[in-house]
C-alpha cells in the first residue's frame, strides 16, 4: 500500500513538473477599467513593449468600441508588438466591426448568460441573448481568432455553460473563457469547471477577479487542473478588488509548481514600476515580488540568517526577478544588522557597534526612521 502512496506522489509529481503554461495580458483592457486609470495610447504601447519583451505571447489590447481613442490605442499596440493581440467586444456585430478597424489577431466576444445578468442587467431571456452571440460568433471567425465568454461563468450551472461553449465551438470559436466575474470561485470550484470544460474541444482561458483574494489561487488551480492560459493584469490591477496578479502567478508557476510560462522573471520589477507610474495606483509595500517589503529585512535573527545564507529568510533570491536585498535599522535590529549596514556605507565601527545598536533602538521607538543619513550622524557622535 505505501509503495502504491510513493508511486502515486511521484507520477503526480512528474506530471506537474512536466506542465506548462502561457498567460494571456489584460492590463490595458482589464486593468485600465480601474476606477480612475486611463492610459494614453502612447502609454499603452509603451506597456505592450514591455510585456512582449517580458515574454507575454498575448496581449488583449483594449476594448475599440468605448472611443475613438481606444481605437488609436489598439491599433498602434496591434501594427508595432509581435505578439498576438486581442480587441475585447461585447458579442455584437458592430463592436466586432470596430475589432476590423485596428487589424488585430483576435477578439474576446463578451455575452452575459447568467441568470442575474439576464434577469437584471439585459431584462432579455436567455434564447434570445444566445441566438443573438452564436450569430456574432459566425460573423467574427471569418476575420479574426474569437474567444467566446459569457460574464459570470462560475454562477452558470456546469451542466449549461458546456452547452453554451459547446455551441459557441460548433459556430467558430476556438478558445472559451471561465470568466470568475465577481471573483466568487473557490479553487475547489475551479478544478470542476475546468475538468468539465476541457473535454471541449477548444482552448480553455481563465479569467479571475480577487474579491475574495484568490485570483491568484484560482489561477494556479486552473494550470494545474489543464487550463491552457490564464489571464493576468501588471499589478493586479482591475475593477474592484483587481484581477489576479501577473507577478505573482508567474513566480508561483515557475518556483513552485515548475511550471514554464515563457515569462523573463528579471524583467517583472521594471514592468510593474512602468504600470505603477502610468496607472498612479501605488503598489503596497507587502506584495510579493515587487513590494518594497519583499526583499527587505529588520530583525536581526534575521538578518544574522540571511548573511550566512540568504535562503533562511528568502523563499528566492531577488536578483531572479530584478531586485536587490535591503537591510534597514529598527527596534528589532541586532548587532549583525548594524554591522552590515555599516559596511554597507563604508564606515569603520570598531568597538562602537554595542553604542550604535543601543541609539538605534532608542531613537526608533521615539518614532524615528533610521536612514543611512541618521545612521552616519549616530556614527560621528562620541
């Protein structure tokens, strides 16, 4: 019985480190619908770069139909990147036709067939708004690559959404979305939509928002249960609470499930400090990866850890995803913290190091910050 346990973990083991997986970038169409964020087209060609050379095969482009603007911006991002592009439209003809104008690679068609979208937000039954996407379906495969999606996919019954996608395959489209709307999917929930839709015989995209702070969960559910890609914004970045966040899915996929994404993980920081700038939404100290926090040490059990071997204190070198290691002096430091900051800044302490240790802490818990300039000031005192 435990050979059997062994063989079992091992085979599940070698599967999942044989998988691979490739993300879908919708920063400028999802991540600009961000209360308040609006990128010039400039802006949004200078994002697509940055992510086409950070390894992003696909980029959703914008949503041409909303401005003549937006139209410009996914135009300009779809004739100067090489990776494929995708217009997002709601599923009607003239949204599609707009889609034409900006010569892009493919389309999101959007329906809404859920329940509460239909009852609420259409007022419309459900054969009517169906009939009316599988047509639109028709008419925009013979110009482009259509994903089909219906908003709210993981408030549809199982059972319906594959004979919707099964349908919407049958009429043209060659890749379906499991669009997690308001971000209500739990990753238990994920495994069973994803088992049931990948017997399509279609590619299969998850979509998740973080409402409940598990896009990025749910979107390691979905690789691991087969999804082909999952769909990402620079950030987080999104309506509400954001979608599920690039960085962050990336390094999880390549560092703990050994998955390949195709994504350069030295080019994430400078890629999420070009959308924090352009988006003006601040990234929070404590995110991972790219937070000011994540490579940043205070404790000196710490930071005593760290100069023996950084890996008792840090899942992953920062070099690996373009950042440095950064000590800072506080109520917690210790005498290893003070000697590394001191060679740090090039100064001799000699026997001072207890002193300084001791006017360090003092000074932090009156509510200063130790920066190196008040360190050196500590430093020159007798």
């Amino acid at each position: 019985m435990m050979n059997l346990s062994i063989n079992f973990v091992n085979n599940f083991l070698i599967w999942i480190f044989s998988l691979s997986a490739m993300l879908y970038d919708t920063t400028l169409r999802d991540g600009e619908q961000t209360p308040e964020v609006c990128f010039t087209p400039e802006q949004k060609l200078e994002i697509a770069i940055a992510l086409e050379e950070a390894g992003i095969d696909e980029i959703e482009a914008g949503f041409p139909v909303v401005s003549s603007r937006e139209m410009e911006s996914v135009r300009l991002v779809a004739s100067n990147v090489d990776s494929k592009v995708f217009a997002f439209c709601r599923a009607r003809k003239d949204d599609v036709d707009a889609a034409i104008e900006c010569d892009v690679d493919g389309v999101v068609l959007a329906s809404s067939l859920s329940e509460l979208h239909l009852r609420y937000k259409l007022k419309r039954s459900f054969e009517e708004v169906f009939e009316e996407s599988m047509n639109v379906v028709e008419y925009a495969k013979d110009h482009f690559f259509v994903s089909f999606t219906t908003e709210d996919a993981t408030r549809i019954p199982i059972c319906r959404l594959r004979r919707i996608y099964y349908e919407a395959v049958e009429r043209g489209a060659k890749r379906v979305h499991l669009s997690d709307t308001v971000g209500v999917a739990t990753p238990e929930l994920v495994e069973c939509y994803v088992t049931a839709l990948k017997e399509l015989d279609c590619e299969l995209l998850c979509h998740f928002h973080n409402d409940f702070g598990l896009a990025v969960a749910n979107s390691l559910r979905a690789v691991v249960c087969g999804a082909d890609r999952v769909a990402v914004t620079v950030n987080g970045i999104g309506e509400r609470c954001g979608n599920a966040c690039l960085q962050e899915v990336v390094v999880a996929l390549e560092l703990l499930y050994g998955v390949k994404t195709g994504v350069k993980l030295e080019k994430l920081y400078d890629l999420s400090k070009l959308v924090e700038r352009y988006s003006n939404i601040q990234i929070h100290p404590l995110a991972p990866v790219v937070g000011s926090n994540a490579f940043t040490h205070e404790s000196g059990m710490h930071v005593a850890g760290v100069m023996e071997n950084p890996s008792t204190y840090e899942p992953y070198p920062p070099e690996l995803v373009g950042r440095e290691r950064r000590v800072v002096l506080g109520k917690h430091s210790g005498r290893k913290s003070v000697e590394y900051k001191l060679r740090e800044l090039g100064i001799s302490y000699g026997g001072r190091r207890e002193r300084i240790l001791n006017l360090v802490k003092l000074l932090r818990e009156e509510g200063y910050r130790i920066t190196d300039d008040v360190l050196k000031v500590l430093c020159e005192l007798e």
